[in-house]
C-alpha cells in the first residue's frame, strides 16, 4: 500500500488507484498502518475497494466500516456516487454523510476539509 500523511499525519491518504481493499483483513491492515502513525482520518477512492463492497447485500460493507467505527477512525471515500440506481445504497451514503464518521464525497479536497 502506498500511503501519504498529511504533514501533521492525522490524515492519511491511500495514493493507489487500483484495488487494494477486497476483504475485511485489508480494511483492518490499513487501519493498523494508519493508526499506528496516529492519523484520526484515512482517504481512500471509490476506485480502492472491490466492486461487491456497493453491493451491500453482500455485508462487505458492513464489516468493513463496522472496523473503522470500532477504532474510531474517520473515513471519506471519494468518487462519483451521481449514477447510483439503488436506493439502498443512496440512503446508506445518505446516512453515512449525516453521521460524519464515514463520508462519501466527490472531491479529494472534501475529504481533507471534513
């Protein structure tokens, strides 16, 4: 994994843009790298995660943001979430954004300012 820290390291930002988290080890891997680092925040790209974890009857989600919540870790996803056809999944984003803690945004620049 290739990850920046922002100059005071409390965000970090994975710099890939492939794949890199498929299962719940990966999430947990990257929350340990960061965490030991001290960062309070990661930054991924939509692009990062494995297609099946939007597929939320599939509970990857779930696990996954289950361990950031667990470690009081804030996330920000950011990609292009406007073609989304499910409602599940818009009102999943929805709720998310309203909580704070995990954050799905459009920008990277929204991702370092929340």
């Amino acid at each position: 994994m290739n990850i920046r820290f922002t100059e005071d390291k409390k965000i970090a930002i994975l710099e890939l843009d492939n794949i890199e988290i498929k299962e719940t080890q990966d999430a947990i891997d990257l929350l340990g790298n960061c965490y030991f680092v001290g960062a309070s925040k990661i930054v991924i790209k939509k692009e990062n995660l494995i297609p099946d974890f939007f597929e939320l009857k599939t509970g990857i989600a779930g696990e996954i943001l289950q361990k950031f919540s667990t470690y009081q870790m804030q996330l920000a996803i950011v990609g292009d979430y406007s073609e989304i056809n499910s409602k599940s999944l818009n009102d999943f984003i929805f709720e998310s954004n309203k909580a704070g803690k995990i954050t799905f945004v459009s920008s990277m620049e929204e991702a370092l300012e929340n």
